[in-house]
C-alpha cells in the first residue's frame, strides 16, 4: 500500500569556507533532520567551485540541493570582482548541464566591520543577487520549480548596521550567537524547499531565510 513507501531522502552538499565549518561538530548524516543527508566540501573561496575534485565529487553524489557559503575571502584577498563572479557563473553553468534537477542555493556573504572589505562584499552580493534573479526572470518558471535561488542572511544586518552580538570582537569571525544563526539560515532554505517540493503547509518563521527576489516574481 501507499503507506509502506520510503520517504525521499534529500540529499545535500553545502560548500564552504571557515564561517560555516562549525557544522563539521555535528553528526552530518542527521544534520538536517529526518530524509536527509548532508555532505561538507570546505573551501576557501570561490577559486575552490573550479577545483575539478569539487565536481568530481559532486557527480558522484549527485545531490538535491548545493548550498554555497563563500565570498568573504574572496573580498579580503582582493580578487578582482570579475573572477569571483566567473567563478560563480562556471559553477552554475557546471551544475545546469551536469546535475539536471539539483538546485543551487547561494548564500549571500556576510558583512564585517572592515569598510573596504565591505565595498567588495557588497559588490560581489550585488552580483549574485543580478545573476540569479535575472536568470530566473528569463527562464520564467514558478518559484519551487527554479534552479537558482539566494539567501540574503539579512537578519544579520538591522538599519544597514551589524548586529554586534553574532559577530566577535574583530567585526568579521561569528560569535557563537552568529553561528547559531548562520546555520538557522541554512537550514531553513533547505527545509522550506523540501516542503514546497512536499506540497507540505508553511511553517510561520520570523527569522530571514531564502526569499523569492523582487524582481523575480514576474
């Protein structure tokens, strides 16, 4: 009967530099919960989406969802914003034509208390945001239906300024707090995928995850 088939087992690979290593302590096979598996690729930046063991490797997991957590680095060793974005752009090009039906998560990098930094951050998040929401303007598909999602982590930010306790004295490493949050934010875009892909009913959130982008809505 119905009732005795084995649920889907999402499968994810989240990429990325130090700020979300932490998740490295917990038992990743159950990091997510229930029907799902989660896969750690460390990173430095985003030079590491070309490394052909990244590809390898996702090819032969061949996952639902890729969440990709870089960018701050890329800022602070001053790459010209053109490489990171080509980075980004090869990747995604990598994952259309190379895993049909997996979908791409960028997570926006975070802000610091470091200003030149931040032009750069703000740059590449800029960008990002572009890509993804002009690609998904001009494929025109419903929003769960899409290949190429963001998340903002805008609840790291209140009136344009850091919020001071997820973020440790330097204005760049997070705080345990920040930690807490930043994988909050994870989490919640791969839940809240699943459960639109489930057809399962919203859970009420108050915290920022994965939104559709305003200029995507058309």
């Amino acid at each position: 009967s119905g009732s005795t088939t084995p649920s889907k087992v999402f499968k994810t690979t989240l990429i990325s530099d130090s700020i979300l290593r932490h998740v490295q302590g917990m038992d990743t096979k159950n990091a997510l919960g229930k029907n799902h598996e989660l896969t750690l690729i460390n990173k430095r930046d985003t030079g590491g989406l070309k490394e052909q063991q990244v590809k390898d490797e996702l090819l032969r997991t061949q996952p639902d969802f890729i969440y990709v957590h870089l960018g701050v680095n890329d800022a602070n060793q001053k790459f010209d914003l053109r490489v990171s974005l080509d980075n980004i752009f090869q990747f995604s090009l990598f994952v259309e034509e190379s895993l049909i039906g997996t979908k791409l998560f960028f997570s926006m990098p975070l802000m610091t208390s470091d200003n030149e930094a931040n032009a750069r951050i703000g740059e590449i998040r800029d960008a990002i945001w572009e890509f993804v929401t002009v690609t998904n303007k001009n494929e025109r598909k419903p929003f769960k239906e899409r290949s190429l999602y963001y998340n903002p982590n805008a609840n790291f930010m209140h009136d344009d300024h850091l919020i001071g306790e997820y973020h440790t004295d330097d204005g760049v490493h997070l705080s345990t707090r920040g930690k807490e949050v930043i994988l909050g934010n994870f989490r919640h875009s791969i839940h809240e995928m699943t459960r639109l892909l489930l057809n399962k009913p919203k859970k009420v959130r108050s915290t920022g995850g994965f939104e559709p982008s305003p200029l995507s809505r058309t």
